[in-house]
C-alpha cells in the first residue's frame, strides 16, 4: 500500500518527486535542496519555479560521467542538452572530480565545483600489508558489473595460486558459477554471497578488480585505495583516470575486454605489493568530515 504523497518509481516519477518537493518546500520553507545525482535532475524545475521568498537554494550534483564511451550521436546531444536545461535552474553544482567539474562548466553558466565523494568514514583503520594472491571484486550479481569478463580474464591467467573472490548476490550467479566450471575455474573462483562490509575482505586480499561496464563514481575504488589495495578497473567511471594515476596505485583497461583484463591482473600480480600507507593517503580526501563541511559552506 502506498501512503498519500509517495511517489513510485517508473517513467515521470522524479518530474512528480519534484513537484511534491515543491509543494512542501512551499508549506514548509528550506534555505537549501540537494539533487542527488543525474538520474533526479528532472526534479529541479518545479522547486526552481516556487516564489522567490520560498525558493531554497538549488545544489545539484553530476554523480555520473558527462562522456562515455557508449553514449555518441543523439544519445550524446540528448544528454548535453538535459545538462544545460536542469543544470542552468540549479543555483550551483557539484562534481566529484575535476575533470567532470571542467566538462560541466563548459555546458553550464551555472557555477560547477568539485567536492569529493564521501566514500569514507572518519575512523576508517589503517591498511595491513597485503598476502596471498586472491583477486577481489565486489557488487551485485549482474551483467552490467561486468563480472563475466572477470572470469573470462582469470581463466586466462598462468598464476594457478591466484584465487578469484566476488562477493555480492544477485540473479546472475548461476550463470557467473557455470562460466566459472566450464572455463576450468571454478575450484578457484568463490562468490560467498553479500557482506555489508567488504574491508574484512580488502584485507585479504592482494588486488581489487572493478569489472563494471558503467558506474558513477565508483566509491569501491576510493575503498579499496583505503585498504591499501591497487586496482584493475574498466574504464566505467571517473574514478580511474582521477586515482589510478600509475602502476603503483593501479590501471585502466577497455570495458568489455577480458584480455586487456588479465595482463593488468598479471602485471599488477607481478610486482611488488605497493606500500599499503601510501595508497591509503591518496584518498584523504574523500572521508565524511572534510567534506560535510565542503557542503555545509556551499549550502550556506
């Protein structure tokens, strides 16, 4: 049963999240509304139209990727266009990085600043030395986390010492299970389910893989840098080309290519395990308090 006001999820759902918004926003006055990403901007417009004595501040964010690589031609002006139009009622913006931070301030009047993920908590622990080989990913069990390709990649790796872990659930998992056996894998390929925690397994493991075909900003990578661990990810987010700078703190490969996959995983296995402090500092940044106070500056 659904309560009066509440707004379901299908096609013109946050167009009426956002004039439900507004409706309270007029009986009960904010001084500032966030939009939470892409997939809400169409919620802006009817908070931007309330009266000015009632109108709060607008900050959006750009949560995902501005270009990618499977969004060209109409798909591509479509998307420009929905920036400009949502963006431009918007009192400001947020990106979290710098490059999404240029590529919107050349589509939008709108001021665009980065403001960092909050990805992590204040008293997250230090990172331990990384032992063994085991080879993690974590998300939920379906196509577009691209774990398929993972496997595909692992069976081609000559390391038979290296173990393959996904946690996480979801409908795909037989299919991933019986790509595993028929690869020859599948004694060395585990996927224990969901966790709420994946830190226990950081700290096993020696590498994390990011297998997706698309993400937002992919708040695992800034995890797993945490826990002093390097990282093989597809080219699906933002993320990489902002932390994955060089081999130490991991690589970039092709979405969609297990080959390209399984020389990063075999490169990244090859060297020394990295300075586990050194990938943590990388991400200082990205914990809750510096930036709650970013935002609280932004709203004020």
């Amino acid at each position: 049963m659904v309560a009066p006001g509440d707004v379901r999820r299908r096609p013109g759902s946050v167009t009426r999240l956002g004039a439900a918004a507004a409706r309270f926003l007029k009986a009960e006055p904010h001084d500032a509304c966030f939009i939470p990403g892409n997939f809400h901007w169409n919620a802006i417009p009817p908070i931007a139209r309330l009266p000015k004595a009632v109108r709060p501040r607008i900050v959006a964010q750009v949560s995902a990727a501005i270009s990618k690589p499977q969004r060209r031609g109409l798909r591509r002006l479509t998307f420009r266009w929905k920036l400009r139009y949502f963006l431009g009622k918007a009192d400001a913006v947020v990106a979290l990085s710098d490059t999404a931070r240029d590529k919107a301030r050349a589509l939008t009047a709108t001021p665009v600043y980065t403001i960092p993920l909050p990805a992590l908590a204040d008293d997250v622990p230090p990172p331990v030395p990384a032992q063994g080989r085991t080879i993690l990913a974590a998300g939920r069990l379906v196509p577009e986390k691209g774990f398929q390709d993972l496997i595909a990649a692992f069976s081609l790796l000559d390391d038979r010492e290296a173990h393959l872990l996904i946690v996480g659930e979801g409908p795909h998992r037989a299919e991933l299970e019986t790509l595993a056996a028929d690869l020859g894998v599948g004694d060395r390929v585990s996927l224990p389910g969901f966790v709420e925690d994946i830190r226990p397994s950081l700290d096993r493991a020696r590498l994390f893989v990011l297998s997706s075909h698309f993400e937002g900003y992919a708040a695992v990578v800034i995890e797993a840098l945490a826990a002093g661990r390097p990282v093989v990810a597809t080219d699906c987010t933002p993320a990489t080309h902002e932390l994955l700078t060089d081999m130490r703190f991991g690589v970039t490969v092709p979405i969609g290519d297990p080959s390209a996959m399984a020389k990063a995983i075999a490169q990244m296995l090859a060297l020394p395990a990295p300075d586990p402090a050194r990938l943590a500092a990388t991400v200082e940044r990205y914990r809750i308090g510096p930036v709650a106070h970013a935002y609280l500056a932004l709203f004020g």
